[in-house]
C-alpha cells in the first residue's frame, strides 16, 4: 500500500515540475520583451528618473507608442496630466492637463 502511494505521489510531482518548466520559457519570454528598447531609445525607467528630476511625480502609466512615450503622471502643480516624451532625449513633446487640482 505504501509503495503505491509514494508511486503515485512522485508521478504527480513529476506532473507539476514538467507542467512548470513548459510554462517558464514564455514568462522568460515576455519579461524580456518588457526590459528591452528600441535602438537608441530610453529605458521606462530613465524616462521616469528624467520626469521626476523635473517635478513629475505619481505615475499612472508609462507606454511606448510608434515614435513616443505616453506618461500619465501629477505635475508640480497637483495637476493630472498626459505627456508625449521624445524616447531619445526625455523632451517632453506635449503636455495635455486631464484634471486640475
């Protein structure tokens, strides 16, 4: 009886380990997909340094778009707003004001 029991226990480990390492590779996958940039491009998290050394600050989202970043953050005035940041230099292209204080 306890043979079949530690049979059956082992086959069900082994079940749930290769079940596991079947599905790693496509976590592995988008991670790396979600670290790397355009040629050239800043990084998510450079983008956000440069916005914050600027007074921006509670960051909703930040996205790559075709030619630009999408920043929903708060300015220095408390106020909601939408940038366009150039993804090579940080400019910020445009300032769109979604809700004041």
């Amino acid at each position: 009886m306890r043979a079949t029991t530690l049979i059956a226990t082992l086959l069900v480990s082994g079940g749930i380990i290769a079940a596991g390492a079947s599905v790693l590779p496509a976590f592995a996958q988008s991670s790396a997909a979600t670290t790397t940039t355009q040629a050239g491009w800043m990084s998510l998290q450079e983008v956000q340094v440069k916005l914050e050394a600027g007074g921006y600050r509670d960051f909703e989202k930040i996205e790559r778009e075709k030619d630009k970043y999408e920043v929903k953050a708060t300015d220095m005035q408390g106020q909601r707003v939408e940038l366009d940041v150039d993804p090579m230099t940080g400019e910020i292209l445009k300032t769109e004001i979604k809700r004041s204080k």
